[in-house]
C-alpha cells in the first residue's frame, strides 16, 4: 500500500475506496464481489429515491463521535464503473482514478480485462484500453513517474496465478507489458519504497504454493530482483503498510508455518521489515481477532489502522485495530473511532 500520513476521516474513506477494488481473494476458493462506493460533497446529486441528500428519509445522519462532522454520509454516483469483483483503484496523480480488472462470477469465474478512468470532476467513468492480461485479485501501484504498474493475479481459478505484469501509461491511455514476475502470485500485497522500487509481499502461487518470500520491480532497469529475507509465516491477502521512517507493518493474511494447508488459518501474527537497515522481525504485538483480506490506514500520529477483512467461517466480522509502532502493540478501536 502506497504511504500516505493522513488524518482519521480521510484515511476511512481512502480505505473504503481501496477496498472497493482490493482483492477479496484468500487462496480458499473463490472470492466474493465487493460493492462499489465513493463517497462525495456535492449536496446537489441525488441518491436512488431521487431526492437531494438532507430531503425527508434520505437525510444522512452523521456519527457525532468521528473528529470529522463534515462527512455526511455514501451515496451513489452516476454511471457506470466495472462489473466485476477484486479489482483494482489506484489514485493518479491528477486525481484521476483507474479502475483495472476483476473477477466476473457468472457461470463459473472468469477474469476481465476492461480499464476504466473515473474522474471525481465530473463523476464520470471512462473506458480505456483493455489489458494486456484478463486478471482479477492483482496488485496496482502507482510509480514515481505517473504510471501504474498492475501485477498477478488470477485469470479465473482460484489456484491459477498469474506472473504477467504490465504498465498503464494515463498520458496515452494505454498499456505496455513489462518482465514477468519470477513465479506467479495471487493474494500478494504490493507497496512502492520511497527508492520507487515496488516490493510485492506474500501471496500463493501455482499449485497453492504459499509464499513466505518477496520480490521486487526497479522501474528504472524494469526488471524484478528476489531479496535475500523471508517472513517467519506464509502469507496470502496479509495487508502490507508502509510507516513514516521506513517500516512496513505486514499483518495477518491467510497462512501459517509449514506447508500443509491444513494447518493454515488467518493469522494474528505481524512482521515488521524495515527497509532502510533491510531486516525483518516479528512484533512483539498480536492482532486481536485473526483476518486477512483487510486494509491498513497510516494516521497523522503515524499508527496505523487496521480495518475489516474476514476472520474464517462463523467468526465474527472483526472490528477496526490500530497498531502503535512506539509501543509494538495492537489495541483495539471503540465505535467512536478512538481507542478505548
């Protein structure tokens, strides 16, 4: 996940927003379509019942106990964007946004192709150049130099990752193909070093091959290198945050110690690497509820929040955690946004 120092309101929606498109896919079978949602100020759009936000029954009601009494709550957009789940959104540096990909479940699944560009000046989506590669579940980051490199995933089946990788180019709306990734990935997360080198965390390969491993893509030579450190736990959809400083939070994903997938369960587990001195440790600090597929969100006191994700069958939803980096310890969030 690309750093950003943000307050507590605009971090939620900048996780909702990357949630809309971030991939659902755990390793275990197929994933399930997330809904779409981007939340605006325009008191003049209207929602499904065609009456303006604040008019009877589609008044918003605002939670009083968030430190942002401005929000006023979701509604829809006009148009449409991509009909599909696990896609990705990645904000450009216009304020543009593209929409890439997807899984399409509709007589077995099926991965997609179609790009998108939706722009918030005025709430629409455009069709651009398809992929390259149809693919669903994949990582999409944005470069120093504006462009988007998109990366694995999955062309339908579960187990069938993907290593193709290729550039979205917003100045001629198009797409180039760069290297393969050395070995194919799904459920990896992906988050650009302030070298401008993308490392790409975890994720499971061919034969459900979990990964305790990480690769890396230098724009400048574009091609992919394999550092030397491994992760005490494999992991797949763990949530991959970089902090002020130069450490990234990997935490929890679906995975374990050994090979056997029996034995897998989301973890509650977090490795902290730190990419300057380029070590890794295990925290002293544990998740409170396991999860994987969730998102993490760096606050302006430099913590980080840990919101949603799916904590196994019959479990449930686990609520939002913060981890403090001073204290090497995870707490969790009460309904007010604070913790307890």
């Amino acid at each position: 996940m690309n750093f950003k120092t943000v307050g507590w309101m605009f971090g939620l929606l900048a996780g909702a927003l990357l949630l809309a498109g971030a991939c659902s896919d755990d390793g275990q079978g197929e994933g399930v379509p997330v809904d779409q949602g981007v939340a605006g100020k325009d008191g003049t759009a209207t929602g499904k019942d065609s009456k303006a936000p604040g008019e009877d029954s589609n008044k918003p009601t605002p939670d009083k106990g968030l430190p942002n009494p401005g929000f006023t709550g979701w509604r829809d957009l006009p148009g449409k964007g991509p009909l599909a789940g696990s896609h990705s959104a990645t904000l450009l540096k216009d304020g543009r946004v593209l929409m890439a990909g997807g899984l399409i479940y509709d007589s077995g699944t099926k991965g997609s192709a179609k790009a998108w560009l939706y722009n918030p000046a005025n709430q629409a989506f455009n069709p651009v150049a398809d992929m390259k590669q149809t693919r669903g579940g994949h990582q999409a980051v944005l470069l120093d130099d504006g462009k988007v490199l998109v990366m694995g995933g999955r062309d339908g089946s579960a187990y069938k990752p993907l290593a193709e990788a290729e550039l979205f180019d917003p100045a001629t709306k198009t797409w180039s193909k760069v290297a393969d990734m050395p070995g194919k990935r799904s459920g990896h997360a992906a988050v650009k070093l302030a070298s401008g080198k993308v490392l790409v965390v975890g994720g499971y390969g061919a034969g459900t091959t979990y990964y305790d491993s990480f690769i890396m893509y230098d724009p400048q030579s574009k091609t992919w290198v394999s550092p030397a450190l491994t992760m005490k736990y494999r992991r797949s959809a763990a949530d991959a945050t970089l902090l002020p400083g130069g450490k990234l939070v990997i935490s929890g994903g679906w995975g374990g110690t050994g090979s056997d997938m029996t034995q897998f369960d989301q973890l509650t587990s977090l490795e902290i690497y730190d990419t300057v001195k380029i070590t890794l440790v295990e925290s002293k600090g544990k998740l409170i509820t396991k999860r994987a597929g969730h998102t993490g969100v760096v606050l302006d006191v430099g913590r980080l929040t840990l919101i949603g994700g799916y904590c196994g069958s019959g479990c449930t939803p686990p609520g939002n955690e913060l981890y403090d980096p001073v204290k090497d310890q995870v707490v969790k969030i009460n309904h007010q946004g604070t913790p307890p």
